[in-house]
C-alpha cells in the first residue's frame, strides 16, 4: 500500500499492521510494510551529542531524544503511531490529519531542549511520496516485547535519507516562539543507572551497505541475535526485579524541567517532583500498594516493556553480556564491515541509562528506553560514520 488511496484507510493504517512477537523474524523484510504515501515522516536528533556525552550529559541527552516522543503522544492524546527511539534522537510517522500537530509538538519540543537543557535538537517532518521519490522508501512493522505493549521498527531506507537531510540543512522545521513548551507529562528519568550484571553493557549499531547483500545482512543479524540469545532474557539490560530506585532520584532535575508549566518557578517544581518522587520511592522500597498500584506488579511490567533492541534502517541493541560475547559480536560486525555487508559501531560501557514514558502509573503501558550509560547508541553512530565510504574496497 503505496498510494494515497482512500484518506479514512490511510488514517487508520497503523493499526492493521499485524504484531510480531519473535525479535528475530524482523531481520525479514516481509515482515515490513510500506506506509501510506499521503503520512508524514518526522525526525530528531541532539546537535552534537558526542560532545554532551563526553561533557557527562547522557541523561540530558536520552531525555532530549525521549521528550519528542512524549510530546507527540500527548498531543495526539494518546493514539498510537510509530516510534522508534534511537538514544540522542527519534523518528517517527504520522497520518494526514496528524501532521501539523505533530510538526508543533516537535518544533515546541526543540524550543524546551534549547531553553531547559541547553542541548540543541533538529527536527523535520517529511512526506512519505517524497522519501519515495528520493529512492527510499519507509515500511513499518511493530514487535511485541510482552502482552502491554508494541514498538515500531522501521525499514527501507527512509529514515536515514530523512535524517541525513536534516543534517544537511535541506530540510527542518521552523523554530517556535521563545517559551513555547510541549506537554511531556508522563516523562520520567527516575531510575538509577543500570550496571552491568554479566561483565559489559554493549551498545551496537549494524546497518545494510551500500551494495545491496541483503542475504549476507540477515545472516549477520541472525549470527549477532544468536550471540545475544547465549546470554539470559537475551542480553536484556534491565534484571528481572527491575533497577534500582534512589532518593533523590538521578533525574529530579530533568523531571522538573519537563513538568515545569510556564510562569512557574523552577524551585516549586523542583519541590513538587521531590515531593512526588519521595512518596513513589516509599511505595517501591517497601512494597506498599496504594489502591489499585502494585508497585511489584509495576516493576514486572517495567521489565517486560524495556526497549532495548530495534531495527531502525539497521539493528540497534544495547545488551548485558559477557565480554567475551561482545568480543565475538564486535569481531562479527567487524567481519560483515570488511566483507562490504554492513555499516557498523560498537560501544562498551559499565551501565545502561533508563527514560521512561509513562501515561498512567495505573496502566501496563508504559514504555521505557533504554540506553549505555557511557556514549551508548552516539558513540556506535559515530563509529560507523568514521567507515570509509566503501569498507570492502577500504581493506
């Protein structure tokens, strides 16, 4: 389904696209379908998030990249649309009727970034038609890490060729009005960071090459998930009773700035969240259920929601594993990266980072990211793009 086609289907899309419950079996394109021609591509990403990283600004940088998702989904008042979030930016697509909407959350969002964590963010929107006319195309398809919740994955192209655009200054949105602010509520950074269970916290990044061996791409795929799955819950991150909780929590800060409505003073809001905060880490610490909240309950669901693999345009994973299994995943990436199969990065760190988007502590559906605490999914990206334009030819 490549034309516009009947407005009403086109709208209503997303949500006939079926849900796959194996990670594995998205490395297949069929798995992926084309999105409407008449929707709207839109993507973020932190201006020099190296540097911020490297400043020990990781938190910032993952919350910068979670805030767009958050505030299109508050301004689309919950509706589903796909998302993927890549660590220090984002992408996703909207509907015909969505695309204003959106472009004013995103544009608001950049303002928030710019004006309350002194980070820049890129945003653009682009229609699907013309990422087909460029040569790519955008499919969609959704996993289901557990029962609750379903993430995008995307393939064909297109988001690249979106970003690599924006980079380039050939496309953007315009700014918004100074002090305009998206609504982020729901947006949280409340969980310590997550140290490495099994040895390394590896962050990776593997997408196809230029030459077009999607065969050799999958099996490269297949071999990497393989590795991954010699580890327990295949690498996941997060262990099973759920990251630690402290208070203060490590992103008080943010969440205040997030919460902030204007006119009022960052110090209220910094009370109103340590406020909140305290009593959510009273419920945790001590087990303690509060009408229908069952913080065990919660820290389950939490571990069944993580997003810690994807495919956007590539495989993205940030897993716990043994070193010796990242030395085999990293020689493996290195192996395709020569042979002219793959474009590829890899980055060990001792932790992950957590960002969580949660609508209703009351509901199963809130969605959490995970990132490396120390460059993550920034440091694999830039590794790949330091690869000679043709690494086959390079060696």
């Amino acid at each position: 389904m490549t034309g516009t086609g009947d407005h009403a289907a086109t709208a209503g899309f997303y949500d006939g696209v079926p849900v796959v419950s194996g990670f594995a079996d998205l490395a297949d394109p069929d798995r992926y379908h084309p999105l409407p021609d008449d929707w709207t591509l839109a993507v973020a990403d932190v201006v020099n998030s190296t540097g911020a990283v490297a400043a020990g600004r990781s938190k910032a940088v993952n919350t910068a990249g979670a805030a767009t998702i958050a505030a299109v989904t508050n301004a689309l008042a919950g509706r589903a649309f796909p998302f993927v979030f890549a660590g220090d930016g984002a992408a996703l697509a909207v509907g015909p009727d969505d695309a204003a909407t959106v472009a004013a959350a995103l544009a608001a969002t950049a303002v928030w970034c710019r004006e309350e964590l002194a980070l820049g963010l890129r945003v653009a929107t682009v229609p699907v038609g013309e990422i087909r006319a460029g040569g790519r195309d955008v499919r969609v398809a959704r996993f289901a890490p557990s029962p609750d919740v379903a993430y995008a994955m995307f393939d064909g192209g297109g988001v690249a060729w979106a970003e690599r655009r924006m980079k380039d200054g050939a496309i953007g949105l315009p700014a918004a009005p100074p002090g305009t602010r998206p609504n982020l509520e729901g947006l949280s950074c409340r969980w310590s960071e997550i140290p490495a269970q099994r040895g390394v916290v590896l962050s990776l990044i593997a997408v196809p090459a230029g030459g077009g061996d999607r065969e050799g791409y999958r099996r490269l795929v297949a071999d990497v998930l393989a590795l991954t799955d010699e580890q327990p819950a295949a690498g996941r991150p997060v262990p099973d009773g759920g990251p630690a909780i402290v208070w203060p929590p490590p992103g008080l800060e943010l969440e205040a700035r997030a919460a902030r409505k204007p006119g009022t003073s960052l110090a209220l809001q910094r009370l109103k969240v340590g406020a909140a905060t305290l009593f959510a880490y009273v419920l945790f610490r001590f087990g303690m259920r509060l009408g229908p909240f069952d913080p065990a309950i919660y820290r389950r669901t939490l571990v069944d929601n993580t997003d810690f693999r994807k495919f956007e345009d590539g495989l993205m994973m940030t897993i716990d594993c043994t070193p010796s299994v990242a030395d085999r995943i990293v020689a493996r990436l290195d192996a395709a990266v020569a042979e002219g199969v793959a474009r590829a990065g890899a980055h060990r760190q001792a932790s992950a980072l957590m960002t969580c988007f949660v609508p209703s502590p009351l509901r199963n559906d809130h969605v959490h990211f995970i990132d490396g605490a120390g460059g993550g999914y920034a440091a694999a990206a830039q590794q790949l793009k330091a690869l000679p334009a043709h690494p086959a030819a390079a060696g």
